[in-house]
C-alpha cells in the first residue's frame, strides 16, 4: 500500500500543475511532512506542499528540517502519515550526514504504517549506503540499467504517453531500484 501511495503521488508530480491553496486546511486531514532543509532546491519542498494540498485525496502539509522550527524526530513523525523527502540534493553523502540521526526514527515509523515519499534525490535516499535503507535493493541511477531510453544526467525532454494522451515531460537521471 505504501509504495502504492508513493508511485500515485509520484505520478500527480509528474503530470500536475501546482496551484496555491484558496482555503484553511482541514484539521481532519492527514498530515503530510515535508522536509525542507540543507540539501533541498529552493522550490521542491514548496511545490511538493502545493500538489498534497490540491490532490485529489489532499493532505495537510508542515515542513521539517533545520531552519523550519519544527526538528524531524520520532514525535514529529508520530503525528503524520505521510514523510517526504524532495528531491534538489547534489551531494548524497552530505544529504546522509544531515539526515543520517533520524534513520532508526523513521525505519521504526514506517515500519509502523507511515509513509514515504521520495522524490528524485529522495529516492536516492531511500536505499542503503547511505541512506535509510528502506529498499531491498541498492538504488542507482536509472540511465546507468540495460533498458535505459537516456543515457546521460543532464537535463532533458522526453516524450511520455500518460492516459492516452502524448506529452512531454522534463527528466534528470531518477532512482532506480531492480
């Protein structure tokens, strides 16, 4: 079910539009954090926040990190349901230096029914060495496997059929997880 939750979210942020929230969000709601700390672009932790708010089944969202006032800690994680991790990092072992003391709080949360939500580099984070150690399996690169349609990093367009319809959609090298 979780990684069912993770591919649909995944999915919304690929094809998606963000518009702003026109309304206080419902209390009732389950609540979303989103870290927004060291490591993190200027706009993914906002734009992710935008797209939870106005899914179909929304979320209430609250950031979390160094520099938001609210630590990421097994308290914090308590009081939600879903734990994303946006993508912008550059440097995985730095990512992991910043995030590294919060591991076992997170592995015993998700292991308890919460959820994660890895987003471009927070699917990095997701494998082992470094890294949560959430998979099964080491994480790479996606254009670095046999099947591969892009062959490099650098940033690129590339042609997608979602429902039917042809569009094109913005792609860096992404997660991958055999």
């Amino acid at each position: 079910m979780r990684a069912l939750v993770a591919t649909a979210l995944a999915a919304l942020v690929m094809v998606m539009g963000c518009a702003p929230a026109t309304s206080a969000p419902d209390p009732e709601l389950p609540l979303a954090l989103i870290y927004n700390g060291p490591q993190g672009c200027d706009d993914c932790a906002p734009s992710i926040a935008t797209l939870l708010r106005n899914a179909p089944h929304p979320f209430r969202t609250k950031y979390v990190g160094p520099g938001t006032g609210t630590p990421l800690t097994a308290a914090t994680l308590a009081t939600a349901s879903l734990y994303v991790q946006p993508g912008g990092g550059q440097d995985l072992e730095s990512s992991w230096d910043d995030l590294k003391g919060v591991a076992d709080d997170l592995r015993a949360w998700i292991s308890g029914g919460g959820s994660y939500l890895g987003v471009c580099f927070g699917g990095y984070l997701a494998g082992a060495d470094p890294g949560f150690d959430l998979l099964p399996a080491a994480v790479g690169g996606y254009t670095d496997t046999a099947g591969a349609t892009v062959h490099n990093d650098r940033d690129t367009v590339v042609d997608v059929t979602y429902r039917g319809q042809k569009r094109h959609m913005y792609f860096q090298d992404v997660p991958h997880s055999p």
